[in-house]
C-alpha cells in the first residue's frame, strides 16, 4: 500500500508539470513494483503465434476460405497449489484467461477476429521436463466483418460482430529454465454466435503454435498429492428450466424466445466424470412463427418437442462440462433430423442451486443457446 501511494502520488505531480520523463520514470516504477509481486505470487504468462486454416465444413462455404490463418495469443494463468481436493485430483492445473488474435483466413469476406476465454489447462503426462496438457475454454468472440445482407452478403457463417468464442486444445511444454518453459501446442477454435443472428454456420480453425511461458512455480508429479477421499462422483437428480433467443428466417430479422426443461438422473463413474440419462421438452418460438410463415397453421402445442438424451459430465470443484446427445420422441417438424445435441456448463452456488449455460444444435447446426438454474437432489 505504501509503495501504491507513493506511485498515486508521483504520477500526480509529474502530470500537474507535464514532465514526461517523470511519467516514464513512474510507469517504470509501476511496471518494477508489478512484477515484484508477480514473483512472490501464483501468476504466470505465456505468449504463442500459431498457423492454422479455416474449416469449411459446409459445401456453400467452400469460397471463404482464402489462405491460411493465424492468430497472436497472449495467457495470463494461476498456477494452483495442492489445498483444495479438485486440483489434487487434477494435478495442479493451470486456470487462467488467454486473448486470441486472429486472422480469419479472408480479409474481405471475414475481416479480424478476437477470442477470450477462461480456460483450464491440466495435465495428463509429467515428466522430468516434459508436461503433456489438455485444455478447454470459452468466452465472448468477435467479428469485424460479419454478414450484411448489401454489403457482405457472401459471408454466409456468421451474422454478428458478437459471438461465443470455444477452444479445445493441447499443449506439450518443456521446461527450458527453472521458469521458462517453452511449448507446441494444438487447437480447435470456434466462433458462433448460436443463432441469435442469422446466417450462423459457425467459423471453424485447426491450428498449431509455438510459444514462450514464463510460471511461478513447478509442478510436481508426486502421486500422493492425488486426491483419495472419495471413490466416484455422487448420483443425484438435477433439473434445469432454460431460456434463450433465436432468429427466424421468417419472418426475416425477427427474434423469438426459447425454452427448454429438462432432467437428469446423474451416475457417478469416478472422481472427475459422470454419465447422464435425460429427458427434455422444447418449445422455439422462432420455429413456430417460422412454420406457419411457410402456411403450416400449426397449433402452440404442435410447436412442442421432448427428446432423451444421454450424456458425459466432467467435474470440476463446483462446475460441471457436459456434452449431451439426444433423440426426438416428440417433433412434428422433423426437418432437422431426430438427433440433437448439447455442450455447455453447469456452476452450482450452493448444495442444491446452480446456473446453467449451454448451446442446443444438430451437428454442426446451432440451434439455440439455453440459460438458466439448475436444482439438485
């Protein structure tokens, strides 16, 4: 605190005699005294430059691509300690945010993007100076070149500058200094914006990088830091009550609400993972003014889909990944196939009472993200 007035106070004074040498002097002391307590703290950074392409995984979006694609990143990770049970059982991972810059493979078409996301990194394989690291992450997305229907009409994957941004990756690094490591890693990212502006095709890129990591501290591979207090995750019961928005095609331009119930009967398999059986019922009010813009004349009650679903939940402290896939028992519209699917999170405040974020889609196909409370039993 001491050190923090003295910088208020410096900076005050050198503004107040617009002395730019003593600005300098200032951030230089600001930036000295950052860093200070970054070696004293849990905080590590790492920077990569990565090559990748764009996946078209459509037929009709075979003209985006244009050469390869690139992306900048920077990482601002927590190295966690061994004092709570989920980061003995997961080794100490890595938790931190990381800023993507990207070059989405056709400047004309798709212009820049950015991707941030908070991300957990964990390791599977350690070694002496190897670790092997699995990793997943989301967070908010953007676009500056999205479709316009007079002056971008040929970008037919995303309809907005805001989307939901996902990586999936891995990472080999090596520990070149006591403190910097250096790492190859590879990823799937992914840009959507969920439907809730059309066209919503999605922006898909493989990509491999190499990178420089600066980490506070080692981790170790002494296998009794693994947790043994429990034998598997607990079953239970959850119920979510979801709600989301979608764009229709018609009328055109026009949002709608969604909704989304759905339970689960949770089956412990072990300390980190979960299976789920399901039933769900949904009701999109986009696809029932769709219809009947078509002259269907369908009734609410024939708008309403339920499908079972089974599932996979990877657990961490009081979060839980799930990736879901389901079939319609109950769909009058049949158009988009009888199999859907999810991915998303659940984060439970409390015992009972969590929230839930998830994207519903057919394949590849969003249809519409879900948000809500979970309650569990």
């Amino acid at each position: 605190m001491f050190i923090l007035r003295l910088q208020k106070k410096h900076i005050l004074c050198n503004f107040a005699n617009v002395n730019t040498r003593g600005y300098i002097s200032s951030l230089l002391l600001v930036i000295s005294s950052t860093l200070a307590q970054a070696q004293l703290s849990n905080i590590g950074i790492e920077s990569h430059a990565a090559r990748g392409f764009l996946l078209p995984h459509r037929q009709n979006m075979a003209h985006l691509p244009m050469g390869p694609s690139h992306f900048a990143e920077l990482r601002v990770f927590i190295q966690t300690n061994t004092d709570k049970e989920w980061k003995r059982l997961y080794r100490q991972p890595q938790i931190g945010a990381t800023f993507r810059g990207f070059n989405l493979a056709n400047k004309d078409l798709l212009g820049y993007g950015l991707g941030v996301a908070a991300y957990l990194s964990t390791p599977v394989i350690i070694q002496n100076r190897f670790i092997w690291h699995l990793e997943v992450g989301a967070g908010p997305g953007f676009i500056s070149k999205p479709f316009d229907l007079e002056d971008n009409y040929k970008n037919i994957a995303i309809g907005s500058h805001g989307n939901v941004f996902i990586m999936l990756g891995q990472r080999l690094t090596y520990h070149a200094t006591d403190r910097l490591d250096l790492a190859i890693g590879t990823a799937f990212n992914h840009f959507s914006n969920a439907a809730f502006s059309l066209p919503n095709l999605g922006l898909n890129y493989p990509t491999i990088s190499l990178g420089l990591s600066y980490r506070p501290s080692r981790v170790e591979s002494d296998s009794t830091a693994i947790a043994r207090t429990k034998t598997r995750i607990e079953s239970n019961w959850l119920f979510s009550l979801n709600g989301g928005v979608k764009q229709s095609i018609k009328p055109y331009n026009a949002k709608f609400p969604t909704f989304s119930l759905t339970s689960d009967r949770i089956f412990g398999i072990s300390r980190k993972s979960s299976l789920a059986l399901g039933l769900d019922f949904f009701y999109n009010e986009a696809l029932y003014q769709y219809r009947n813009a078509l002259g269907e004349a369908i009734d609410p009650q024939q708008n309403i889909q339920s499908g079972v679903h089974f599932g996979y939940g990877l657990h961490v402290a009081d979060a839980m990944l799930l990736i879901q896939m389901g079939a319609y028992v109950l769909d009058s519209y049949k158009r988009d196939g009888f199999l859907y699917h999810r991915v998303g999170i659940r984060y439970f405040i409390t015992d009972h009472l969590g929230m839930s974020l998830s994207l519903k889609t057919h394949f590849f196909k969003a249809d519409y993200f879900e948000l809500g409370l979970t309650y569990r039993i």
